[in-house]
C-alpha cells in the first residue's frame, strides 16, 4: 500500500469529567470523511493515545472506523511500550478493518539518556513489523 495525500490526525474527545466522547469522536471522523483528505490517523500521538485505558483504545478505535467512510485510508496508533502490546492491539486493530497501523519508539528508549540504543530500538521495530497484522506506519 502506497499513502499519498494528507492523513489527517484526529485528536480524541473527552468530556469535561475526563470521560471518553465517543459521540464527539464519531462526529470528527464522520465530518472529515467528508473532506478532501485521503485518511484519518486514529490515535496518533496527536490523538492523546497516552490518556486512555486498554479498553478506551478499543472503543475510540472501534468508533472511528464505524464513522468513517469506506474510501478513506484509516491509520490506528497502536504503541505500547512491549511488542505483545503493540502486536495485540495491532491485530484488533486489523481485525476491525484499518489498513496501517502507526508505531512509534517506545517510552523506555526517550527516557535513556546515556548508550547507543540503535540495536535495541531496531529489534523493536523489526519484532513488531515482522509480526504485525496490518502494515506499520513507523
């Protein structure tokens, strides 16, 4: 799959107490499916994916696809900081119908400030690529 075109990150509602809206989030993604934009990055590190439970993650995405449009190139940010988390949320991902997956570098390695962690951060990023269920968006 080749991305061409603005992928738009979505950013995450929430409610005044800090619950998820959903509502909103749906709204969002129905209202720029409309647009001229070729897809939509759900949770991306715009998206506040940090400020959610596991189940939240699910819900937001699950949500966001249903309201999208079907032309639309849908991205889902599933990083964690282990590759079995990333893999599993990957494969729902997947599963559910988006066509990437963002990862990013995990928390662990930005907080390191002394060695080279090149090797390991490669081995992450090659653990969860080979595994994953949709193709990785680095």
């Amino acid at each position: 799959m080749l991305l061409e075109g603005l992928q738009l990150p979505l950013t995450t509602p929430f409610y005044p107490d800090g619950r998820l809206n959903l509502r909103k989030l749906e709204h969002n993604a129905d209202r720029y499916s409309k647009t001229p934009v070729a897809g939509l990055a759900v949770l991306s590190e715009q998206g506040e994916p940090t400020m959610l439970s596991e189940e939240e993650t699910r819900q937001a995405l699950r949500s966001a696809m249903a309201a999208a449009a079907m032309e639309k190139v849908m991205l889902a940010g599933v990083s964690r900081d282990s590759v079995v988390g990333t893999l599993e949320l990957a494969e729902f991902a997947a599963g559910i119908g988006y066509d990437a997956v963002l990862v990013k570098q995990p928390s662990f390695f930005r907080s390191r400030t002394r060695g080279d962690w090149t090797k390991e951060l490669l081995t992450y990023f090659r653990a969860v690529a080979d595994r994953s269920a949709a193709p990785v968006v680095l």
